[in-house]
C-alpha cells in the first residue's frame, strides 16, 4: 500500500493533575485536542486503505463467517501493516498521557491497537460492556485505553458513552451479544442504570481514554457518513493471576471460533 508522508508537525500533550484525578474518580477523561488535522487526514487515508484491502477485518455484531455487508466491522493490530501508526502524534500522546493516568514508567507501556468502522445508516449499536471482560482471565492488567474517532462525534453517530465510577468494581458477568458465543461482541448481563451515563461528543483530533473496567457504549450510526475510530490499548505486561478469574463467556467465544473456523477449512 503506497501512503503518503506522515505529517511531521508535532506537539506535546501532557494532562495537569485535576485530569488525572477525573480520570481516577470516574474512570474515564476526554482531551479535546490530541493530534493535528493533517495527522487525522493522514490516519483517515491509512484507515480506508485498510478497509479497502477486505483482508483481516470481521463483523463483531454477527456470528463469525457471516455473509454480507458489514455492520460493525473491525480489523486487529493495524501497526502490524502500517508501523508509522506508533509514530504519529496521536499514539505518542496518548502513551504520555496513560503513563500519567496509570502512574507508570512510560517505557514500560506496551500498546496493541484496533480500528473499528461503524457504517452509515444504521452501523451497529456496541452495548454496555467492560473492555477487561475480552481479556484473558489468567491474568491481571494495568491498562487503559485511547480512543481516537477520525470524524466528529455524537449521539447521532455513536460517540462514546461512559458510566462514572463503574471501573472501582471487579470485572462484571457478561456474554456475547444475543446469547450466540460465536458473536464477538459482549454485553454485561444486568443492564447498568445508564441514568448518568456520560456521552462524550467530540471534534475530530479529540480522544477519549478508560479504564478496561469502566463501563461504555456507543449508539447505532444514524448519519449518511461513516463513523471511523482508531483504538489503542496501553499496558504495562500482564501478570498472572493465582486463581484464573471466572469469565467463562471468553471460553465459549473461543470455542465458537475454532468451531467455525473449523467449519470454513471442511468446507
Ligand atoms: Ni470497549
């Protein structure tokens, strides 16, 4: 894939203390202004390359395999086919502002990614969950999560929605969406009381960050244009736990998938 330049105006972000202690209290933070517009451009045009290229991606709201249009499609680990990603302002700003989040070395961050297309007219709701719920439960995590959306964002598009204070908790039952294991996407089994719920709208070149146990959505895409996020995780290495966390729905979606896959490679 033939790219052009990474834009190479920089800036620094750091967070002031009153930030960080949002962050800690609520378990969630929204900077306005993360990176430069050429940089959205830039990632913008990175991004569509990678949906355009059909490969790697998948639609978390249907079982896995399903055919046709997609309607919450994402794609793992982009940096792997594009290692300028951890070269932009974006994703060095976000490693210097969760290193202060978590109070760690930010050396010591490791980072993975994933980008996430919501489609016009009707681009899948993501339901009330906590990201830690995916992870594996052999182990402990000290993470957090950026989340960088390549338009502006609100209610019509599915910006973030944040649930204060939920992530002081441990890790809550889910499953997968609609009771089928072989949906990638889960949804916490009792539903929040979402009366103070936070939506966060933001401009494009904003971010959002949380922690992997605060509780978040995002509503359909009502709007006629594509509603495009970048997703990263930081986290320092994982330590594994004594006991192996009870989360029996990462079992079943694991299952679901070497079954169908399984199932392509018969078929
Ligand atoms: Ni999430």
């Amino acid at each position: 894939m033939t790219r052009p330049p990474l834009p190479q105006r920089r800036f620094d972000l750091d967070v002031s203390d009153e930030q960080v202690a949002f962050f800690r209290a609520t378990g969630f933070l929204a900077l306005e202004r993360i990176t430069t517009d050429e940089e959205v451009a830039w990632l913008g045009a990175v991004y569509d390359g990678l949906f355009a290229a059909r490969s790697g991606q998948f639609d978390v709201s249907r079982p896995y395999g399903s055919r046709g249009d997609h309607q919450l499609s994402q794609l793992l680990f982009p940096e792997q086919q594009v290692p300028e990603l951890r070269n932009t302002v974006y994703y060095q700003n976000a490693r210097r502002v969760i290193a202060r989040l978590l109070d760690v070395a930010e050396a010591d961050l490791g980072a993975w990614g994933h980008v996430l297309l919501k489609p016009p007219r009707g681009g899948h709701l993501t339901p009330w969950h906590q990201d830690e719920s995916y992870w594996e439960p052999d182990f402990e995590y000290c993470a957090a999560g950026a989340w960088l959306p390549l338009e502006d964002v609100d209610m019509r598009n599915g910006c973030m929605c944040f649930l204060p204070g939920s992530h002081l908790g441990d890790v809550l039952p889910h499953h997968h969406y609609g009771g089928d294991p072989a949906v990638h996407l889960l949804e916490v089994d009792d539903a929040p009381d979402t009366s103070a719920a936070v939506p966060v709208p933001l401009r494009a070149g904003g971010a959002t960050f949380h922690h992997p146990r605060t509780l978040h959505a995002t509503a359909p895409n009502q709007t006629d244009r594509p509603r495009r996020a970048y997703a990263n995780e930081f986290q320092l290495p994982p330590k594994r736990r004594a006991t192996r966390a009870h989360r029996p729905w990462v079992d079943e979606g694991k299952q679901a998938l070497a079954e169908r896959v399984r199932a392509t490679v018969r078929a």
